[in-house]
C-alpha cells in the first residue's frame, strides 16, 4: 500500500503540477511550525520554518478515492483519509514574501525569516521559508510582558496582505531539562512492527489511539520542561499529529519531522516521496536533528523517550556516547518484547514495558495474550 500512495502522489502532483494558479486575491494559507528560540550573544535566534500553500480539493478527491477505495471504508474512514491526505496534495506557493509579527506588540513591529547573512527569504518551489527571526534581548523581554507568558512562549502570526496564519514559539533558557520524544510507538499507537500495511491504515483511516500513561508521565516532568517531538512522519502529517498531541494531554512543543519534497521539479523529490515510510533516511533525519536540538542548548539536560520497534535504542544510545553530559536519560516503550528476547539492546536504559507487537498483527485487533498490540501491560 505505501508504494501504492507514493506512485499515485507522484503521478497526479506530475498531472496536476500545472494547473491554473489560484487568482492573486486569494488569501494564502501559512502554517508557522511550533519552534524553539535560543539565546545567541546579545540576541535571541528563534529558527523557524513556514508553509505556504492553498488546499487542491480536487486532487485530495482524487487521491483519496485512489487510495481508500470507497467501496470498502465507512465514511468515516474515507473522512479521515481526506483530512490526512490534504496537506501531502496542497498547492505550494513559492515566491511568497511573508511578514510575520508578535501578538501584542505595543510598538507593532514586523519581521521578515531571514538566512545567516540576514537576506530576508520567498518561500520556495515547495512553499517553504526555513530561516530565522533575530530579536535583542530588551524586545524578548518587552514582548514576553506585553504576552503576559511565564513559561517562554510567544504567538505570532502573519501580517502580510494575502497569507493568513498564526503559531507559537519557545524562547528557552540555556539552562533546564528538555525531552526529545518520538511520536508513533511512543506518544500514539502505530504499530510499525507489524508492517507497512498496518502503519497506513493506523496512520491515515484510523482514529490514533494514545499510548497509554505517556501524557501523565510527560506532564509530571513539570511546566519548566521543554518538549521536542522529531519523527519520521512526513511535515504533511503536521496538523493532524499537532492536533493529537494536543487532545490527548501531551505538552506542548516543538516539531522535527521528515521532509518531503513534492515539486517535482526539485532535486531529490521523487526519492522523498519513494521514501514515505521509515528507512535510512529516517535514521538520519532524527540523528541529524536531535543533534542540531542539543547541539544549540549545550548546557541543557535531555530524556530520550523512544520505542523499541525500529531503531531508537540504537540511535538514542549513539546520542549519548556523542553528547555524555547531557543526557540524563533514555526511556523507551518496549513493544517488541525486547526486555526479555534481547535484554542487551536495552541495558542503561528505562524500559516501559508494553504488549509485544509482532509482524502482521494488527494494534486495533486482541493479541494472542488478550491485549491490542503496543498498549500497555
């Protein structure tokens, strides 16, 4: 199935590619990624990633009939479907120029995302603006009382004609304890061992179902705890697992995810959209960005909290020989039985135990021991 959407995406992003561009009044979509601001010199860096796009309802149909096959979902899958497969199918609107203040902001001052030599960004041929927004020290501190914010968080929203869009950002101290989570396995129940099949359906038809006790184990940590969710879901999936998070009770935090590259037109795209589901590329992507997070807050202390179903004891465990002093612990939710089978894989390590989750079982149906795979024992 996974090849299946990959090959379907690809082919009607190429057939569609060209379509008539939306009329200039139309007002633009920005989605402003929940981030994490650090303190440089007599600055604040605050990294951010922005999209612009406009929905293409008529290939978010298509898709979906191609992928769903109506003829054996409820609607209420076929719902869903459509929900989670918007974003991957959204028109990206490159050579966006796009303005960005701070709610409340008693002098109303206005800020472009800028690259390292301070060249103020367009979006790109996939919508995107990766760069950053500088503030001095005394503006932090004005913003932050005008905001009334006790924990370091910030909204901000557009403020350029034709885009419309908020978010929130994290200035955090150099110092205190933050905790680098993955999502699928660990926050909510996904089921990657039991194979591609299962990981779909949970992901794009299903309702996702929280891993038992995580949120109450995540909010005992504190309020002073920072959050950082980096996974190998793809950037597209962003609303939908931004909006679980938030139900479900976790903290609120920052997001790492896989890129996509769907203009075909940009090197390395068609590989990206090959490449949906986990791989390599995934091992390199969270080590990559779990390194940049630890690498910008070099006094801070981190948890790992992953699972056992792929590889984040082997990367976690990396992690800590690359950063010693900073990590204070590894926690990961065994869903492969793994504290008993292969106790070393997971020596140093806090283990939650959960039910084991075998190849070509399926987390919405009993186990043979009674209880849905991947929740709890």
């Amino acid at each position: 199935m996974i090849q299946h959407l990959a090959a379907v995406t690809m082919v009607l992003l190429l057939l569609l590619g060209g379509v008539a561009p939306p009329r200039a009044e139309d007002v633009k979509a920005v989605t402003i990624y929940p981030s994490d601001g650090y303190r440089a010199g007599a600055q604040w860096a605050i990294p951010l990633r922005l999209w612009v796009h406009e929905p293409r309802s008529l290939t978010t149909d298509l898709i979906t009939r191609l992928v769903a096959r109506p003829e054996r979902r409820s609607a209420a899958e076929i719902a869903r479907a459509h929900d989670r497969l918007s974003d991957l199918v959204a028109d990206d609107e490159s050579g966006e120029q796009v303005v960005l203040g701070f709610d409340e902001d008693p002098r109303q001052m206005t800020y472009r995302v800028a690259d390292a030599r301070g060249t103020p960004l367009a979006s790109d041929l996939n919508g995107l603006i990766e760069g950053t927004v500088r503030l001095d020290v005394a503006r932090v501190e004005e913003l932050l009382r005008a905001q009334g914010s006790t924990q370091g968080w910030l909204r901000l929203r557009t403020r350029s004609s034709g885009h419309q869009g908020e978010g929130r950002v994290r200035l955090l101290a150099s110092q205190g304890r933050s905790v680098i989570s993955d999502i699928d396995d660990t926050l909510k129940i996904t089921g990657i061992p039991a194979g591609r099949e299962v990981v779909l359906e949970n992901t794009f038809f299903r309702p996702f179902v929280v891993a038992p006790g995580m949120a109450q184990r995540y909010r005992a940590l504190g309020a002073a705890t920072a959050f950082h969710y980096v996974s190998g879901s793809p950037w597209a999936l962003y609303r939908p697992l931004a909006d679980f998070i938030t139900a479900a009770g976790y903290p609120a935090g920052s997001f790492h995810l896989k890129s996509v590259r769907k203009n075909l037109l940009t090197a390395g795209a068609w590989q990206d959209l090959a490449r949906l589901a986990g791989g390599e590329a995934t091992r390199a992507q969270k080590r990559a960005q779990i390194g940049a997070i630890i690498g910008q807050f070099p006094a801070r202390r981190f948890i790992l909290v992953g699972d056992s179903g792929e590889q984040d004891p082997e990367i976690y465990r990396a992690i800590r020989q690359r950063f010693p002093r900073q990590i204070e612990a590894i926690w990961i939710r065994d869903v492969v039985d793994d504290r008993h089978r292969h106790p070393a894989r997971l020596a140093g390590m806090t283990v939650i135990p959960a039910s084991a989750c075998r190849p070509d079982s399926d987390p919405a149906r009993p186990a043979a021991s009674g209880a849905p795979c991947g929740l709890n024992e």
